[in-house]
C-alpha cells in the first residue's frame, strides 16, 4: 500500500510537471521531427494491428517490414505492457501517453520497494522514491525514448549489487524438500524472477546490471567470499541467458540470413570531443537544463553550451540539488571508510559504504575516458551510450538520501513537536526536489504538435478515400530506415533532411494503405534504396512498373530549391496537380493516370522486366577491403560500378565469389575521386577488392554505386539532367572498413 501511495504521487507530480491539464491524451505529448518517438508509435501501431512488432505488411511495400535485424526483444516486458494495454483501446498514441505515465508509477513502485527491504522507513522511502522517478533523465527520455523511460529494472538491479557486497544469502536451500528442489526455496525463486525482469526490461540496463554485479563479484573474491562470488556469477548468467532467450528470434534471423552490415555501429567516439555519449561527473552535479531558478539555469547553460554544443545526452544526468547531497555524502563515506574514520556518519552503516563503492565503479565504467571505452572498442559498439548509467548512480545517491531523512526524522521525533516537523520537513524536501530537479522546458508544445497531427490525419484520410484498400504509396525522399542517414556532407541533396523517422508520417494516420517506407537497409527489401540517386522519370516509371499507385512528398527532404523545382517536374511527368495537407506541408499524387499512359506507350514485356528489376535490384555493400556485388537473379547482368573515393589506389580486383574466375582492371597512377567499370555481375555475390592506398581511402569515405545497364534508357528518359532531381542519396558512405 505504501509503494501504490508513491506511485500515485509520482505520476501526480509529473502530471504537475507535464502540465498534462493542456494536452489531449488521444494524442501524443510529444512528436517533433528531430526525436524518435514515431518510431515508438510505429512499434505500438504494429503490435496493436499485428499482435507483435516483428513484421509489420503496412511498412515497407510491397514486401512488408521486418525488424528482426533491430532487435527489440530486450525489452519485451515493457511490449507485453503494450501489449496488455491495446486489450483496452487501439489507440497507439494514447498507449504510449498511457505507458509513459506508467513508467513513473513504476520506477517509483519498485524503487519504494527496494528501499524499504533495505531498512528505509516508509515516508522517507517515499520521499527518495518519488524524487528518483522525476528524474531530468526521465523526462529527457519521455516518449522520444519511450523504452528508456522505463528504468525500474534498476532498483532491482542496485538490491542485487548492495546484497552481494552485503554478503546476502540470494539463493537458499530448503531443508524439507528433496534435492533436486533443494534450491527452489522463497529467496532462491525471488532472485531468478528479479533476473528475468532484469534480462526482459531494456537492454541498456540489463548490460548495466550485468557490469556492476560483475564488479561486485569480483570485489567478494578479491576479498576470498568465493560463495559471494559464486552467487554473483549465477545471477550474471541468469540475467545474460534471460537476455539471450529474448533475442532469440533476432539471433536466429542473422543466423539464417547473415548478418546485416549496414546496421553495424562504431564506437561512439568524435573527432576532437572525445567519447560522445560518456558521463561527465560535472553533469551529475551540475543543476538540470533550464532551471526554474535563472542563476542556476544560467550556470547550466553556460557549462552546457561550452562543453557539449549541440544534442547532449549527458547534461540531463543531472541529480538535482537532492541527489547531490546524497552522492556527495556517498563519496565521503567511501573515502571515510578507506582511511579508516569511524563515527555515526563516515562509514558505520554497511549499506552507505556499499552503495558509497557502487557509485565509485559506475562513475569508473561510465565517465569520459572510462571502463565502458574499453567495453566499446574491444567487445561491441552496440552499447554506447554509457551516459545512462546515470539512473544507477541517482538510485544510489536517493538511496543515501533516504538514510539521511530516516535519521533527521528519528533525531526529531525524540523531541516535543518532532512528528509533525519531521512531517513538513520531509515533505519540505520532496516538494524542493521536485522543483528543483524539473523544469518548465520539459512541457511540451501541445498546441503545434497538435496542429501537425490532426493535419497529417486530415491529409492522410483524403488519400485513402482516393485509393482503393491495399493500395501502395511510394514515400519521396528516400531516407534509410531505422535511424535514417548518418551525418552527410554539404552539397548532398538531402542534407538538410534533419529527421530519421518524419516517413512514417502517413502510416500512422493510415488503416488501408502500405508504405514504401520501413524496409530494413542492408536487406533486399530495400530495394527503393537503389532508386535514391536515380532522376525523376526513371523513378516514376520504376515504381509505376512495381505496382504504386501513389507518391507521397515531403518537400522537407529537399533544398527549398530543389523543393520548388521537384513540385514543377513532378506537376509536369504526372500531368496532375496535387493534393496538399492542409498544413501545406506535404504532396500527393495519384500515379494511376500515369501509369495507365506508360502501359500504353511502352512494351509489357519491357514493363515486366522493368518491375523486376526494380523490386529485385543489383545491391552493393562494403566489405573489409572492398565492396560486394548482389545479383539476386538467375542470369548474368551487365551493369556499371562507379567508386568514389580518395586518389590514393591504383587498381582494383572485379572477382566473382564463387566459380568463376576474376579480373584485374589497372588503373592510371593516379586514381580519380570517381573510378568507374563496366561489370558482368553473375548471380550471387561478387567481390570487388580495393587494395593498397585505396584501402585506407576507404577507411575515410567510400561511396559505391551499381547501376543495371539493362535499364539506362529509362534513366536517359525525359528532359531532366540525372544530377538535376533525384530521391535522396545515392547511399551511405562505406566508412570503417578498410
């Protein structure tokens, strides 16, 4: 009962914070174009259609989206929550606004848990609960990161990380019983199930639960508790093999299809600034963005926009001005109890000294320059962003903040009046922090994102009274999916695309249509990844060919210049004019006309093999080396491979993988920035090395593009120069793999 109290006032105080009294919960809180949370609302969307988020028939027409390639699985408690809500409304956006108020009542649930079961009193566990789910962490994630909001898993995880150091017995054995059940005793069934919530939360902190209940069992056998570290190793594994048997899917899927490199992720390191997504100390004790108190705002600020320009994880890692007193005191007590200082307050409580050594080797593993670079570099770069190892620390500094309140509440209640100062004072704190530790900046803009969305519904249920059910709609610009384009170069045609998931704009208003969008980069699936360098009337005829009977624009993705001239050739290829959002803010056309005249002007067999082509194209991808050549039919093509990269090689290798022999082409000494070569590519895989010099250009920018000869003429085809109007980029640049 007293957990539920906390969770009531935690969701209370956010509402308070989200000033929730302005938003229309039917809609979601926040959907600006620079953050993920339509990816979020895409996942919600499918599993409330679908029954799952794996496959989705609505995304990626017309052979539908597969996400297995970016696993979610980690987190698959917090989808079966999703899960259970869509029993209740079909609404994805009002389950997400559902989930996320959610995530405070449990964050604060758990945390008040823990505490408790750690010797806390009630209303001091509550106090240091409520605070630790208002993180600034908490917010910053909000529904942009929607998963991440979701941090109660790590209170559970600190309980097994101080119960270790605390010598806790966290598996039993029962006396009545026989011996094979000998282990299935209360205590023992209570850790493997706090395991498997650990391993079936959220991937971020299992792995961190993992690392600190590492560094635990490897204190107790520094220090010879080898039944401690015994116990340390069988939870590691609990929580590792429950993270496994969630990926399951993910790793069988790479194990039948191969793993997808386009996908792969480098260590998080930018020139000149170090680790990117690192903690830095100053952060934690620093006050939270956009303070309501101006001096202290203004502090931040300036620390902010002097070290960490730009989008800045780390700064919301903020403590607030409570947790700071509570980490401080942690690491006087840790340096207490190592030069040996005795009394009341430096060291004589285990628990402090413990949480006091947590906070040390977090800090240790997450700050810039430190254990987690390591990590990064030499096991995975799927783990990067160590900055969220903050919500272990902040539980640990609330953690020492309750003790703290539960020894000013007992010095008071010995005296005349104390209960009821003790009282005010604790609720004196809890309304300081609250205050304190949030900010006006986290509100967000209801009215304009509102204003967006019922446009884009409005716009969207204008198309599919046009459009027959089942009907698909090709997306311009062509933006890879997820996570859209890395960083690109000034001058590309859609680097000033700022947004990674603006595309799903239609699917989620939509109920009939299927989308171009959402088919994973790196698979054949892709396969409008191919058209992205392409000009325009090559690309209206190939998706014509394919079965589209839409085009979908978001003048956004292009220069304004560009924009204006897309809208004329587009008005002119299409003989139509648009429909426009009301916003006017996006286009569609309707391409039926288009293609009914272009099945009369050219050949069926022609069109046949011009769809063909289109959804089933020559691929390329970079490789240690060089780039590999897919030709996923069953006859040799003939197609132009163009490499752009920096003078230094001199030659490359054209070598089939399998049977058939290759050949070497020489180059002039000096290699221009676009080498190109006429290919036969056979079916399967051909390898194409890059040798020498050019190997290590490679390493620094690569761009490859494979072009079937087969179809030039309808490239050639029109009055519009092939540089003049395309769909995107012609790909991302092949980095790292020399």
């Amino acid at each position: 009962m007293e957990a539920l109290l906390a969770a009531v006032v935690s969701v209370g105080c956010a509402a308070w914070v989200l000033q929730l009294w302005r938003a229309d919960l039917s809609l979601p809180l926040r959907s600006a174009p620079v953050d993920d949370t339509k990816f979020y609302l895409m996942l919600v969307k499918g599993i409330v259609e679908h029954g799952w988020y794996l496959s989705n028939p609505h995304l990626g027409a017309p052979f539908g989206q597969q996400l297995s390639d970016y696993p979610q699985g980690a987190d698959n408690l917090n989808l079966l929550v999703v899960r259970f809500l869509a029993i209740f409304t079909s609404n994805a956006a009002l389950i997400v606004n559902l989930f996320f108020g959610l995530t405070f009542a449990l964050v604060s649930f758990l945390a008040h848990l823990v505490l408790r079961s750690l010797g806390l009193g009630t209303a001091a566990a509550g106090v240091a609960a409520v605070l630790y789910s208002l993180l600034a962490y908490h917010f910053f994630r909000g529904e942009s990161h929607l998963l991440l909001s979701a941090y109660y898993a790590v209170p559970l995880a600190a309980y097994l990380f101080l119960g270790l150091l605390g010598e806790t017995q966290l598996f039993t054995r029962r006396r009545d019983t026989r011996r094979a059940f000998a282990w299935c005793s209360g205590r023992s069934l209570a850790t493997i199930g706090i395991c498997v919530l650990i391993g079936s939360e959220n991937l971020y902190y299992a792995t961190f639960a993992i690392v600190m209940i590492g560094a635990a069992a490897s204190i107790s056998l520094v220090l010879r508790r080898f039944r401690v570290a015994a116990s340390g190793l069988a939870v590691i594994v609990l929580i590792s093999a429950t993270v496994g048997a969630n990926l399951a899917p993910s790793l069988l899927y790479r194990s039948a299809h191969g793993p997808n490199t386009a996908l792969e992720r480098s260590a998080a390191f930018t020139e000149g600034s170090g680790e990117a997504f690192s903690l830095r100390i100053s952060n934690l004790l620093l006050p939270v963005p956009g303070n309501r108190v101006a001096p202290l705002r203004q502090l931040s600020n300036r620390y902010d926009g002097a070290i960490a320009p730009g989008y800045c994880e780390s700064c919301y890692a903020s403590l607030g001005a409570v947790g700071t007193v509570g980490f401080l005191w942690l690491i006087l007590c840790a340096l207490g109890a190592l030069v040996a200082v005795g009394g009341s307050w430096f060291g004589a409580r285990a628990l402090i000294r413990h949480a006091g050594v947590g906070v040390i080797v977090a800090v240790a593993v997450g700050t810039v320059g430190g254990l987690a670079s390591l990590l990064e570099v030499f096991i995975t770069p799927d783990i990067r962003a160590w900055n969220r190892i903050s919500v272990f620390i902040a539980f640990l500094s609330f953690l020492a903040v309750g003790v703290l309140l539960d020894r000013l509440s007992g010095t008071l209640h010995a005296r005349r009046w104390g209960t009821p100062l003790a009282g005010v004072g604790l609720a004196a704190v809890l309304a300081f922090g609250v205050y304190d530790q949030t900010s006006a900046s986290f509100v967000p803009s209801y009215g304009a994102d509102a204003r967006q969305w019922r446009s884009d519904a409005r716009f969207v249920a204008r198309i599919e009274a046009r459009l027959p059910p089942s009907a698909n709609v090709f997306q311009l610009p062509y933006v890879p999916f997820p996570e859209g384009y890395p960083e690109t170069p000034v001058g590309d045609q859609v680097a000033t695309y700022s947004t990674k998931y603006e595309a799903l704009r239609g699917y989620l208003h939509s109920s009939t249509l299927r989308w171009s969008y959402g088919a994973m980069k790196g698979r054949a699936a892709d396969w409008s990844a191919q058209l992205a360098g392409q000009p325009l009337p090559y690309l209206l005829a190939a998706v014509s060919a394919a079965g589209f009977d839409g085009l979908w624009v978001d003048p956004a993705g292009f220069e304004p210049a560009k924009a204006t001239q897309m809208w004329a050739a587009l008005q002119g290829l299409l003989g139509e004019t648009p429909l426009i959002s009301p916003r006017g803010d996006l286009w569609f056309f309707d391409l039926r006309p288009y293609t009914r005249r272009l099945r009369g002007a050219q050949p069926p067999a022609l069109l046949s093999l011009l769809r063909t082509r289109t959804l089933r194209p020559l691929g390329v991808s970079c490789h240690a080396g060089g780039v590999e050549l897919q030709n996923p039919s069953g006859t040799i093509r003939q197609a132009s491979l163009a490499l752009h990269l920096a003078p230094a090689g001199r030659r490359f290798d054209a070598g089939h993988s399998g049977t058939s022999s290759g050949q070497a082409e020489d180059y002039p000494p000096a290699l221009s920035e676009a080498v190109s070569e006429r290919l036969r590519v056979a079916p399967g895989a051909t390898f194409v090395a890059v040798p020498g010099g050019a190997v290590q250009a490679a390493r620094q920018v690569l761009y490859a593009t494979l072009t079937d000869e087969d179809l030039e003429r309808f490239a050639r085809s029109g009055n519009i120069a092939a540089d003049a109007l395309v769909a995107g980029l012609a790909g991302p640049p092949c980095t790292g793999k020399g």
